[in-house]
C-alpha cells in the first residue's frame, strides 16, 4: 500500500459533467493524484479542453461525451472507460440539470420529470452499470454529487431539493448492497458553490449575500474545495466511509443563530 493515503495512482475513474465547474475540478484533482480520468459531458470540444490541461500537467485523460439522460450513452461511457482501460475503479456521478426556479406548484411536468430523469434514474443506471466489474475485483468507489437542497425544504427549488435528497438514499442503498463486495457509495452535498450551475444564486451581490448570510464563513465556495473530499472518498483515506453524505457548505448548517 503506497504511503500516501491520497494516491490515485492505476485508479480508473469516470466523473460526469466534468467539462466545467465541480465535475472539472473533481476531474482534474483526481488527475493530480495518479487516477486515469474519464472526462465526460454533452459538448465533446468542452471536455477536450479539460483532457488537454490533465495531459499537459503529465496526467492521464481521455474524453468519452455521454448524455446522461441516454441510458445507451451511459453504457457506451462504461463500454469506451473498460475497452481503454480495463476496468472503472472509481465513478463520480456529477452531473445534473435544475431547468425550473419556482414553487413546486408552478412546476411542468416536463421539468420535473427532467430532473428526476437526469439526477436521480441516470445516477442509478450508472452505478449498477459499473458495481459488477468492481465486485469482480473486490473494491471500488461511486461518489454521487448532491447538495445541501437535499437536506432542506425550499420554495424556489423544490424539485431539485428532491432530487439531491434521494441521491443520498441511493447511496445509502448502493453502499448497503454493495459493501460486500467492498464498494463504497458516499454522497458530496457542496454548499453554494461559484459554478456556472448556480450562476443565478451569486452573480447578483445582494442575492448572494442573501444566500451567504448564514455561513460561517460568509462566503461562497469555490469548485475546487469540493474537489478535495471526492479524492478522498476515492482514496484509501475514506475506504472506512460509505453511505454517507459528506457537507461541504462554508458552516452554513452549524449557523443556526446567523439563519
């Protein structure tokens, strides 16, 4: 075992919407510590960008576009990470759409049915697709990225909120039915975090000293301070962790005087 606890070094890993923001930069930390990283999103040209940095930082990259929405796509992501490179040793599922802001009320169908579709059905495929090469081989790491909506009610993101709180069940069932075998499943629910995602929540200052005003820090995060805790959960660090959901907001849940 390498002396490092952090080291990535001959790990497969796939991370979904890593063309930008959290997905990018799980993508190219995980790069940093020796992992082979499957960079992966709708736009081919993005994730080329995001490939081209890791290999030219001495890492090793290859870009796979997938709709997530697709489920032949996301078998097409395992089918090209496992013809490449022989086997997926860690998935990072990333990414997620939110194309409604509103009360539930409010909400078509269509949305809502999108959303359940892409962050909570795609993540379920594509756990179950890659869980059985890792139980071959007696390890493996699923990292779903939530939020800390999951944890919260809301009128403006409800939808969303339902969504993120089920990827922390599916967590909790995959590390149940899988922790056998010796894979571990563990959820990231990141604050609010400066991503193009969440662009409407801090590009306008009053509305993001709004959002902020109950973090301890009193700030917002930044997509690589997420990164760090998906490193971990891949590494031999967090191999004693799973099905849990790991909160990165900035203190805004211990804040409770501030809320």
């Amino acid at each position: 075992m390498s002396a490092n606890l952090f080291d990535l070094s001959d790990k497969v890993a796939i991370v979904t919407g890593s063309s930008r923001g959290i997905g990018r930069s799980i993508a190219i930390r995980m790069a940093q510590h020796g992992a082979k990283v499957v960079v992966s999103s709708r736009k081919a040209d993005a994730c080329e960008k995001v490939a081209d940095e890791i290999k030219a930082a001495g890492g090793d990259a290859i870009v796979v576009p997938c709709n997530v929405s697709d489920k032949a796509q996301l078998q097409a992501l395992v089918d090209a990470t496992v013809k490449q490179w022989g086997r997926v040793d860690v998935l990072v599922c990333n990414a997620a759409v939110n194309p409604f802001f509103g009360p539930s009320k409010d909400i078509p169908d269509d949305a809502f049915d999108k959303i359940m579709a892409v962050n909570i059905k795609s993540n379920h495929w594509l756990a179950n697709m890659v869980a059985p090469g890792m139980a071959e081989r007696g390890h493996g790491a699923i990292i779903v990225i939530s939020s800390v909506g999951g944890l919260f009610g809301s009128n403006t993101l409800g939808a969303y909120a339902i969504s993120k709180a089920a990827d922390m069940q599916l967590v909790r069932n995959l590390a149940v039915e899988w922790g056998p075998q010796n894979i571990r499943a563990n959820c990231i629910a990141p604050g609010l975090v400066k991503t193009d995602f969440a662009r409407a929540l801090w590009e306008n200052p009053e509305i993001a000293k709004k959002a902020t005003k109950g973090y301890a820090l009193r700030r917002i995060g930044e997509p690589d301070e997420i990164a760090g805790a998906a490193v971990f959960l891949a590494s031999a660090a967090g191999q004693f962790m799973t099905g849990q959901t790991m909160v990165i907001d900035g203190g805004g849940m211990v804040n409770f005087q501030s809320v």
